[in-house]
C-alpha cells in the first residue's frame, strides 16, 4: 500500500508545508517579540515593573495548560477545522491586545492568545504528520519545520526591534493578523477535511486533572523567579501540581476514551523525544533570554542591532536540521543526533559564558551562536520527527500537544530556575563589593554567565537523560500504526 496514493492532501503537500510552517512561525515568534515590546507598552499603559510579568505569564499559563485538551480537540472535530479556528482567533486575539486601552485589556487579550495558541499548534504539527506519509519527505518537512520552531525566537527579537523602533510596541500583536489570515485561506482552500474522530470522547477528568495541574506548574514556575523557590504559594502550588498530574495518569490508565494514551509517552523514543524538547527548551533560554540582555545592556545594542545579532544562528539551525532529517535520522536514528545536538548546545553556552564587560560580539558572542545553532537543528527537528512517528490517526493531535507541552514546561521551568539562579548570582557579588557603575556592569554580567553555565549543565542532563532512553539505531516503525489522513 503506497499511503500517498490515498492521501487527499499529497498533490499539495509542499503548499500546505508552507502554510503549517506560517503558523508555527507566528506562534513561536509571538513568545519574543512581546519581550522586545514590553519597555514602550509598560511607558505606553503605564503599568508597574511588578505587573510587567504578566503581559507573558498569561500567555504561558492559557497556552502551557491547555495544550493537551487543544491536541486532543483536534483529533475530535477535525484538524483542518480547528486549524483555522485557531489562525482567526489568534489573529482576533492579536488585535485586541493591539488596541488595548488598558493594561487589564492587554493580559486578556494575551490570555485568548495563548488559548487559541494551545490547540492551532498541536494541529499544525498532527497535519504536518498526517500530511507527510513518505519516510524521505517526512524527513524533509520535519527538517524545514523543526528549523522554523527554533529560529521563530530569533525572527522574533529581529522582528520586534524593528516594529518597536520604528512603528509602535502595538505592531508587534497587529503584525499576527499579517500571519494568520493567508494562513487560514490557505488552509481552508488546501486541506481537505475528512470524519475519522467520531468514536473518540471527551475525557472529562484527564481533562481537568491534566490542564488544572499544569496550570499550577506552569504559574509556579513563572512565580517562582519573583517569590523565591522556598515561598509557601510556590511549594503549595508544585505539591497541587504534582497531586493533580498522578491522579491524571491514574485516570488515563482507567478511562475507556483517555485525553492523552498511556501508550503514547510510554514508547521508548516517543518519550525521550518528549524528554529532549522539554530539557531544550529549559536550556535554550540562556540564549534568548540572558543574551538579549547582555547585548542590550551590556554591549549597548539597539532592539535592532539585538536582532540582526542573533541572525547568523538561523542558518546554522536551518542546515542541521534539514541535514538531520532528511539524511543523518535514517541512517543513524534519533538518539545519536539528538545526543550530539545536547553536547553541541552545551558548548555554545560554554562559550557564552567566556563573555565579560569588555568582550565584542564577533569574538566572543558569534562562535557561540553558530555552535549551539549546529546543536539545536540536531535536537529539534529529528525530536519533532520522532515523537509523532508511528502515532495512530487518533492519537495525531494529542502526540503533537506533548510536543508543544514538553518545550512550553520546559521552557517555564528554565526561565524561573535561571531568573533566580541569575539573580542570586548578581546579589552575592554586589555583597562584597563597593557599588559603583563599574562594579554594578561586572554584578550584571556575572549573573548572565552563571546563567549560561547552568544552561551548559542543563544541556549535559539532556544528553545523559536522551542517551539512556531513547533506543540504539534507526527504529522499525510499524506500517499499520502510521497516521490515518488529516482531517
């Protein structure tokens, strides 16, 4: 059987690529280019330095809970319907946030976007699955998604800088619009949309065992940075989290309908996939985050110059990941690629933390973009690639939120354990010392490095906790457990 004869959507699959990779591009990007924005909202709505947080911690808290019930809403009503359903309300929510009046406006508006966010994203990535059948041409749009996932950031801090600069912070939640509507006419024109999730239901309780649960993780870990580790809300609300997440697997294990098969994470390289998105993109932060602020701050760059800074990592990302999935991933399997894209990654922050007050971009910052770029096309697009393969037709949309829900808590969990790792770093070194501007520049950088160097440490867990699970060589994939059609 030859499944791209039967695939309705094979004839268009490198357009309907470009219109997944569109929507990917706008929510990946979304995540920074608010950073960038956020100095001239705040002077703009005149909101506190407290409240600040919460222009991106309501984003992360509607799109890292719901991931799952979105993955899973997919599978029920049809990928293509709630693709675009998700592209018109992430455009809608874009505008509002663009015209808020006020700041309470502006986080409800980042609230829907992170709504609407949790179930466009598992749909793109469970299409993108059903849509690519061919092992060799599975391996191509993996390749070129997986690179998009990745370098989204960057375009994001480009991206913002110029609209900030040159526009209005606004631009930087109009410019979705810009992305999701030929998006959405896109898809409604190219997909075809086919019934096959009839028999499926609601899980009710894995539903809100697992998004209550992850709400609190995700909260937690975004609290945490500003109330410290030790505060009694944080402990109390990792205790809910941790309560709330077994009694979701005790359920799952139970229902006759589960919101997210055991089956699914319990796959040996499935689930180390899950684990190498989720360690990624804990350590990953180190560059966006702590680097933005070194070039910023430090070396005295523009939002622009900060931008354009982070370009050359692109097509470093773009050439392993492309590289990895369409040659080296069936050669080699995922575990040596995703294994040396860990201790690549690890290196890139290693040379980061060379930096100091006096350092310049090209000798100091450069190497480092371009190894840990080599490193991140090596651990996205074949972890991508690997945790949806094989996935039965039901199961696509869910399998693709644990994608999306591994990087997300990951990701929360990385930015409050190196805010605070970062901060108490800058404290212990103003501690001893007289401050002055000189000194308070040195404290600053002090605390970026220790960041970068916990994210090296960070990238050396996922090496070791990729390479004892995932499985040795190239796995056997199962025809009759591949995708049904997308629908």
């Amino acid at each position: 059987m030859n499944p791209a004869a039967d695939n309705p959507h094979h004839e268009r699959r490198w357009l309907i690529l470009a219109v997944l990779g569109l929507a990917q591009l706008m929510v990946v990007l979304d995540a920074t280019i608010v950073n960038i924005a956020l100095p001239s909202a705040q002077e703009a709505l005149g909101f506190s330095d407290s409240s600040r947080q919460w222009v991106v911690t309501a984003y992360a808290l509607a799109f890292g809970s719901l991931l799952l019930l979105g993955g899973r809403i997919g599978d029920l009503f049809g990928r293509k319907r709630v693709f675009v359903v998700g592209l018109l309300g992430f455009a809608g929510a874009s505008a509002l946030g663009g015209l808020a009046p006020n700041f309470a406006v502006l986080i409800g508006a980042r609230a829907l976007q992170g709504a609407f966010g949790a179930i466009l994203a598992p749909a793109a990535l469970s299409l993108l699955t059903t849509t690519f059948t061919d092992p060799q041409e599975r391996g191509k749009a993996f390749g070129l998604y997986g690179g998009i996932a990745v370098a989204g950031g960057a375009i994001g801090l480009l991206l913002g800088g110029v609209l900030t600069e040159y526009l209005s912070w606004r631009w930087c939640l109009y410019v979705n619009i810009f992305f999701a509507v030929p998006a959405a006419l896109g898809a409604i024109s190219l997909l075809h949309r086919q019934d096959d999730g009839s028999s499926l239901r609601l899980d009710i309780p894995g539903t809100a065992t697992a998004s209550l649960g992850l709400l609190a993780l995700v909260y937690a870990c975004s609290e945490a940075a500003n109330r410290g580790w030790g505060d009694p809300l944080i402990l109390s609300l990792f205790a809910v989290a941790a309560a709330l997440l077994v009694a979701f697997v005790v359920i799952e294990r139970r229902s006759e309908h589960p919101l997210l098969p055991l089956r699914v994470v319990l796959d040996r390289n499935r689930g180390g996939s899950y684990a190498a998105m989720g360690i990624a993109g804990a350590g990953m932060f180190g560059v966006f985050l702590f680097l933005t602020f070194y070039l910023q701050d430090t070396l005295g760059f523009s939002p622009v110059q900060t931008g354009l800074a982070f370009l050359p990592m692109m097509p470093m990302i773009m050439l392993t990941s492309s590289l990895a999935s369409t040659r080296l991933l069936p050669r080699f399997g995922p575990r040596a690629l995703i294994v040396g894209g860990m201790l690549l990654a690890m290196a890139g922050m290693l040379l980061f933390a060379r930096v100091s007050v006096d350092s310049s971009y090209v000798v100091h910052v450069l190497p480092g973009l371009i190894v840990s770029g080599l490193g991140m096309g090596l651990i996205f697009a074949p972890a991508m690639n690997t945790a949806t393969a094989g996935v039965a037709g039901a199961d696509a949309g869910v399998a693709s939120a644990m994608v999306n829900t591994s990087q997300q808590v990951g990701g929360s969990i990385g930015t409050a354990l190196l805010n605070t790792l970062s901060a108490s770093a800058v404290s212990s070194y103003l501690a001893s010392r007289q401050p002055n501007p000189a000194v308070i520049a040195e404290a600053s950088v002090h605390g970026y490095t220790t960041a970068f160097w916990w994210s090296a440490g960070i990238f050396l867990l996922g090496a070791v906790v990729t390479g004892i699970v995932l499985r040795r060589g190239v796995p056997e994939v199962d025809p009759a457990a591949e995708p049904v059609l997308a629908h």
